[in-house]
C-alpha cells in the first residue's frame, strides 16, 4: 500500500506543480486543437512546441517558458513564468503579437547552458559594436524561432537580471 501511494505521489507531483503555472488574464495555453500549419509540419521534432523548461535565470527553480494564444483573437504572445519559492512564478512577457503574430508559425525549446556562434559570428551580417560574436551561455536560454527560418535566444543577463537577446540565424 505504501509503495503504489509513492509511486502515485511521485506521477502526481509534476502536475501539481504545473497547475500552479496560470496564464495571465485574457490569454491561454495551447491545446491538442491549435495545432495546425507549422506546428503539425515540424511536430515529430518539436511535439510541443509552445512550452519549454528550464533554469533559465540560474536560481535553482525550474521556469516555463510558453506561446500563449490570446483569447480575443488569433494571435499569442512569449511569456516566461520564472519560478519562485513559496510564492506565484514572476510573469515575464517577452513578446506580444509582434513576433507571435501567428503562434503556429513560431516554436521555442530550451537549448543548454554553453557557447554558441551568434549570427553575425557566422557572418550573416555585420557585428555592432555591442553584438558578440559567440555566446557564452551560464544557464540554459529560450530559443525562438521561426520554423524553418531564423532564430533568436533569449537569455538571461545576470548584471541587468533581465532577459536579452541575441539573434542566432537569417
């Protein structure tokens, strides 16, 4: 009896833990229903790819990242749920309708803390003076991007304690 009540706690937990994650007002999560155009045609490599996890800002907690659809309309937004201890995540919003104007057209997934080559390191284009080259990556980041296309990190920045970003691809 005491083991099938851990092993039930131990299935139970992640969805207790996630139903604490709540979209803010106005918006939802995507479901079985929404997939459609690029979502369906990259789904064997991305089955969901409107949710990812991770540490993204290195305290320890796991944070969601999700597309969100919008419940006025058909468009969605980017939006960090960074965790906290013992109380509600912080709710960041990276975008709204502006680069999710489509949310089947975009994906996220989380990549590994670690270095990679920028954009303008691969010579898409010119580096500005600020833009590096490489990235230097200390926790995991939140990749975005257009199916097929270009792609964008958002990662966070320890000194601002803010997500930037810096694009990865043309």
């Amino acid at each position: 009896m005491n083991k099938i009540l851990a092993i039930s706690c131990y299935l139970l937990f992640p969805l207790l833990v996630s139903a604490q994650v709540l979209p803010p007002e106005g918006w939802r999560f995507p479901d079985e229903s929404d997939y459609a155009d690029d979502w369906i045609e990259y789904r064997e490599t991305y089955p969901v790819p409107f949710h990812a996890q991770g540490d993204f800002n290195g305290d320890g907690l796991t944070d969601d990242a999700w597309i969100l659809i919008s419940k006025t309309g058909d468009f969605g937004g980017l939006c960090v749920f960074l965790a906290e201890n013992n109380a509600p995540p912080k709710i960041i919003w990276l975008d709204k309708a502006t680069m999710v104007y489509k949310p089947q057209w975009v994906g996220i997934s989380a990549v590994p803390p670690g270095k990679y080559e920028t954009a303008c390191g691969k010579g898409y284009f010119a580096c500005q003076s600020e833009e590096p080259k490489e990235l230097d990556l200390p926790f995991p980041a939140l990749n975005f991007m257009y199916f097929g296309k270009a792609n964008i990190f958002f990662w966070w920045n320890k000194i601002s304690k803010k997500f930037d970003t810096t694009p990865m691809s043309d």
